[in-house]
C-alpha cells in the first residue's frame, strides 16, 4: 500500500503534508511533516496539482484557504477536532459583540469561520512571541482554547478575554496521573504541550508545542521524558533519540497512550483511495476564503519578521 500510495503521488503531481500526531506509517510517507505552523508554512510554498493533507480538517482548511486554485484532498471528512468544534461560530460572534474595542487572535486549532472572526491567528509554535509582539495596552480575545490561553497569560503578563474551550486529548490529562509517573520515575523530565491544563502545566519542566518539545528532548541531556500530548509525537521523538527512553502520559487506566481519534482516522487505505478516486476534496465558499486567509497571512508575516 505504501509503494501504491507514493506511486500515485507521483503521477498525480500530489504532496503529502503530514502532522506528527499521525500513525507513524503516515508520517513516514509525507513529503513534509511538522506542527500546525510548519504546516501551515510549508502550505504557501507548495507546487503541487493535489496537497493531500493527513491531518484534521481545520489543518486541510488552512492549505485549502492558502491554496485557493488547488485541489486539497482529506482522507477521511470525519477528521475533525475536539477543540475546533467547541466554538461554534454564531456563539463565537455574539461573544465578541461583547467585546468590540478587542482584537481577536485565534489559535489555528479553529474553523474557517472563526479564522474570519479574527484579526490574527497564531500557534501554539508562535502564540506567546505574537502576542508580546503587541503593544502592551492592546486588548484581546483569545479563542478558542482557555488552556493555552491561560499560559500565555501567564507568560506574558496579559489579561486576554479567554474563550471556554479544550481539546479533549490535552485537557483530559491530570495532575494526579502526572504526579504518580513522576514518583514512579524520578529521574525523568517532563514536557507538556500549553493545551494541557494548569496544573499539569505547573508541574512541567518543560512548556511548549510539538517541535519545541521535539527539539528539547533531542538536544536535551535528559535520558528518559515523561511526554503530556498526544501519542504520535513519540514517532519522531524516538527517531530523533533512539537511545532515550519516552513515557505517555496515559488519558486513562485501559492503556499506556493518549490518542486523538480523530487525528487516527486517516489510514494508509484512505490515503491511496483519497488520491485514486480524488476524493474527499475540501471545499469553501470564496468569500470565507478571502476573509479567512487574511489574519493566516498576518501570522505568516509577523511569524517571518520574528523569525519564528
């Protein structure tokens, strides 16, 4: 299937982008894998006739919104995403109605309409460097995630309005589970994603997104890590480093993992059938795109001139 898939690739004029929360067979097959802000980086400089993005779907709106004349494919339309889908967008704008002398940065974790509601969207890669970037009396809105939020508030000194929305994989992650590891194994350090809750936050020796965390455990000198986010990143992590030892934080008691299900739908299968049959295609009203795309650009740009 793999030799298939990469076939197929190549006669379609196809790139495979990749999120490192995929299955590591997936990951493997990418002609680019990364974060969010990789992603969405790597989406403005592609030549391609298909991007087939093996992700969730707000991550295939991005390319799709940089990427208007494109054909951008998803393997599976049911790829969605906890923390996208806890902001709906007619509650969101009322909301904001609230606040109308604040600027509205979104996290990309978000729907194409959200990103039309913003002035700006950031990751969790660049979050805390945009919004110190900004004058320090400029009144936000942070949406949709509350956990990151949160930790940029603390950062930064801000006091952001915050949306009250998590992603399930991240928030589900407890203390008490982390404390228990920790005791278990004393000698290791612990990493965690700023989607994660406070505490868990609070007890990490390291706070930051999926490659920060992947290039502190490779220039680290730590020898075993204690990793609070989603089990895919462990792919890479141990590529990186095969000779350290790497620990998921589990999201409950039946197994040793923390799985976005949403992130595994996308399978080898889909892939070769989404670019055999050109199918299932991502597609967006023209003026969602056009509004969407400009605060995307703006964090491209500021990301650029930070050198982000």
């Amino acid at each position: 299937m793999r030799e298939k898939v990469l076939q197929l690739a190549k006669e379609k004029n196809a790139v495979i982008l990749a999120h490192y929360y995929q299955t590591p067979d997936i990951q493997e097959i990418a002609d680019f894998k990364g974060d969010s802000l990789a992603l969405a980086q790597k989406a403005t400089e592609v030549d391609a006739d298909i991007i087939l993005f093996a992700g969730v779907h707000f991550m295939a709106e991005t390319a799709k919104i940089l990427n208007p004349n494109t054909k951008v494919l998803l393997p599976d339309l049911e790829a969605g995403c906890s923390l996208a889908e806890s902001c709906p967008a007619s509650d969101f704008a009322k909301f904001k109605a609230k606040y109308p002398d604040h600027m509205v940065i979104s996290y990309i974790n978000c729907s194409a309409e959200i990103k039309t509601l913003s002035d700006l969207i950031c990751t969790s890669g660049n979050a805390v460097q945009l919004v110190e970037s900004l004058p320090k009396d400029q009144k936000i809105i942070f949406a949709p995630d509350k956990n990151l939020g949160r930790y940029i508030n603390e950062v930064t000194g801000r006091d952001m309005v915050l949306w009250d929305g998590t992603c399930e994989v991240h928030d589900i992650l407890s203390a008490e589970k982390i404390m228990k590891m920790k005791v278990e194994n004393p000698d290791a350090t612990l990493i965690a994603h700023p989607e994660c809750p406070q505490p868990v936050l609070m007890l990490a020796d390291f706070v930051g997104s999926t490659t920060a965390m992947l290039k502190y455990t490779k220039n680290s000198d730590a020898q075993k890590f204690i990793v609070a986010t989603e089990t895919g990143i462990l792919h890479q992590m141990k590529k990186d480093s095969p000779e350290k030892e790497f620990l998921i934080v589990p999201a409950d008691e039946t197994c040793s993992c923390n799985d976005c299900a949403y992130m595994k739908l996308n399978t080898m299968e889909k892939i070769y059938l989404a670019l055999k049959n050109e199918q299932p295609e991502i597609i967006l009203p023209d003026d969602i795109m056009e509004n969407a795309k400009a605060p995307i650009v703006k964090m491209l740009e500021m990301s650029k001139q930070l050198n982000l």
